[in-house]
C-alpha cells in the first residue's frame, strides 16, 4: 500500500493489508535484474561446529538463522533460483560478532562443515549475499561490497512478522514514499526534538546538519554498482556534523536516564529511575572510550508497519525517528572502527524513540530549520501535516 492512498488509513497499521510474502518477488523488485547472478545466504553462529549438516536446526535458541533456511535457502532451492534465474544458493555461517555492526570474523564454514574465507571463498564468487543474522552486518558487508563488488541485503533480527509485513511490501512503492520525503527534508540545517518526560520536565536535543542532502534507506539495490540494501526499508537518515542539549534513554534493563550532548558527544548520563549501576556503568564506557557516545545518524521512519518487535523493521515506521551512536562510514560518515579503543566498541547502535519502545517519555516535536523556513515534522509520534503532504505529494 503505497503512502499516496487514503492518509487516515495509512496512519493505522491495524488497517492495513499485506500481500503474501513472495520470495521471488522480494528478491526480484530488490535486485532487478537477477537473471545470470550467483547468489548465497550468511547466517552468523554462536558455534560454527553448528553448520555441519545444518546441525543448527536442532537448536531452539537459532530462531533467526531457522528461519533463514526455511524462508531462504530452501525457497532458493525449491524453485526460487529457477524462478529468478539465479544460480548457487549455498548457505555458509560465521562466527557470531556479539554486536551491532562489528567487523566479521573471516573464518566461515560451509553445510559439509568445511573451514572457508569470506574474504576469498565468498565475497569475489558471489554477486548477491543475502546476510540472515542475530547482529546487524551493514556497515562491514557495504566495505566490503565495494572492495569485491557484489550487492546483497541484511536482514538482521528476522522473525515472523517482518516476513509478513516489512518484507512484504512492493519496494517499488516504498522507494518513492522514502524518496518523497528525502526531498521534503534534504538540504535541512537543523533538526530540534522535544521530550516530555513523565516529571514535567521537557528536553530538547539539536542536531547540526549543515544543509547537507538526506539520504534514504529505500530497499532498491539494482544495477551494477555495488551496494547492501537494509531489509525491511523505509527510512531518511542523515549524518550529524554536531548535536548539543540532552534525550531520554531507556536502557535494555528498563532503566531512565537522561543523556547530555556536547559537541555531538555524549558526555554523561543521569539517572532517572531505575539502577543507578546501569547509569554508572554507562558512564564508565564513555570516560574509558569516548567515541562508543558519539551521534552518527539522525533517522525517520516512512513506512507504515506493524510492531516487530525488532528495531530493523520498528525503525522504519512512520512518525518515529531514531539516534544512534558509533561508527557510521556505512552511511557516508567519518566515524571509522579504528578509531575506538578497542574492536568491540566500534558497533553502531540505534537509539528508537517509538511509543512501544519509550512509552516512559513523548515526543512533543520535531522542527527542521532549513534557511529561513521551519517547519513541524512530527508531533506525539505522528508524522505532522508537512510530511503528510510530502506523502502525497503535494
């Protein structure tokens, strides 16, 4: 369902109606053309011992990679690749990164359990990878992608309700929603977002952008020039130049705290309910490696879609928006794995502020400022009449 229909509708997920996943149609509005590709699927394991006669399918705790051969590898293999005119198909795994974007382990193995590269068995004889795993792998399959020049998609987190909905979709009609909005915020010099925390105290947080053109997450990954499309789509993102004020942060134990922003940094963080060792340990992070505060994207969600319960999809939706801290080369950025202290900071982690997510605090407001026009982009988690009107392309 595309953005251009009925807005009221469009606005209530509940509503909305989802075609049957088709592999075929995913992977062929995705990667048009497919014909003549050879194509395989990664998947990361805590043991790689695991992928020996796809052993790993004995184990409840590999619901992700499960599904990934159900939905995936046995799709390719009953008719999928006949279907799109792809060869290959193969599965491999490797060594599970334990965190969101890392750099991935080389060493991989294939269904027989033999020990393989991904530098030189995988990535120079394939021209799509299609990456099924726990941790996201965006950031290093696009460096990669542009040394040995194949596409692919990461599809982290995968389960059931991403396949119905998010990957459902017509990525042709995301794509112009995605590219509708671009262009009502591209060029912008600030975004300001206002939090009401349930204490009365409203926070603002200013992000810097410098008029820099937005970029969009759209799914479409065709053509020749190597690139990873991150699946389910449907974002416009843009890279900070500087951040200042302070946001709400709810923590992964439930814990509150409020995080202070200079010069795009984050620079500490308050409690405010919760264990305040969680807020200390936060702290700790930042004065032993600085870099794991640093804002390296500002994005919007501009799909309407159902709660996954995985921020890969519930980021995408529309009239929520998302920081995230850490590396950001993927995104056009300047912030490179090797300049944090030690390999396992370098992730890149997105901070949602969704009403499923934050239901601790609201957002009151988001303002872009863009020359002399200023104008309302999302107000108490809807998308305001600016962007609304973008969608219909008014």
């Amino acid at each position: 369902m595309s953005a251009t229909v009925e807005t009221d509708l469009l606005l209530d997920p509940e509503q909305r109606t989802f075609p049957p996943f088709s592999l075929e149609r995913l992977l062929g509005t995705v990667f048009e053309p497919t014909r003549g590709c050879r194509v395989c699927i990664l998947i990361d394991l805590h043991d790689l011992d695991q992928m020996k006669d796809f052993g790993f399918l004995q184990d409840p705790g590999n619901a992700i990679q499960r599904k990934a051969h159900e939905v995936f590898y046995q799709g390719l293999q009953n008719g999928g690749l006949e279907a799109l005119g792809m060869e290959g198909g193969e599965m491999f795994a490797y060594r599970m990164t334990y965190g969101s974007n890392l750099d991935l382990h080389d060493e991989c193995r294939d269904s027989a359990g033999k020990v393989l590269s991904l530098e030189q068995d995988i990535y120079p004889n394939y021209d799509l990878i299609l990456c099924v795993s726990t941790y996201s792998a965006t950031a290093p399959l696009t460096a990669k992608c542009k040394v040995h020049g194949f596409r692919g998609a990461t599809m982290h987190g995968l389960n059931d309700i991403i396949l119905a909905t998010g990957l459902a979709v017509d990525y042709d009609e995301v794509s112009r929603d995605a590219e509708n909005l671009r262009q009502a915020m591209t060029g912008a010099d600030q975004i300001e977002i206002d939090f009401a925390l349930e204490d009365g105290r409203v926070l603002t947080a200013q992000l810097e952008l410098a008029g820099q053109e937005a970029q969009k997450s759209h799914g479409l990954c065709r053509g020749e020039r190597p690139d990873i499309a991150n699946l389910p789509a449907g974002e416009v993102y843009f890279v900070p130049v500087s951040a200042n004020g302070q946001f709400p942060l709810k923590y992964a134990d439930g814990t509150l705290g409020v995080l202070d922003v200079v010069d795009r940094n984050i620079v500490r963080s308050t409690l405010i309910s919760g264990d305040q060792a969680t807020i200390d340990e936060h702290n700790a992070r930042l004065a032993d490696d600085p870099m794991t505060g640093t804002l390296g994207e500002l994005g919007f969600g501009t799909q309407v879609l159902p709660v996954s319960g995985a921020d890969i999809q519930d980021e995408k939706v529309l009239g929520t928006c998302h920081l995230a801290t850490g590396r950001d080369d993927h995104l056009g950025g300047d912030i490179m794995p090797d300049m944090f202290k030690r390999h396992e900071n370098s992730t890149h982690d997105d901070i949602l502020f969704a009403p499923h997510k934050t239901p601790n605090f609201d957002i009151v407001q988001v303002r872009m400022r863009r020359g002399e026009q200023t104008e309302v982009l999302i107000e108490h988690f809807r998308p305001a009449e600016y962007l609304l009107n973008a969608l219909r392309g008014a």
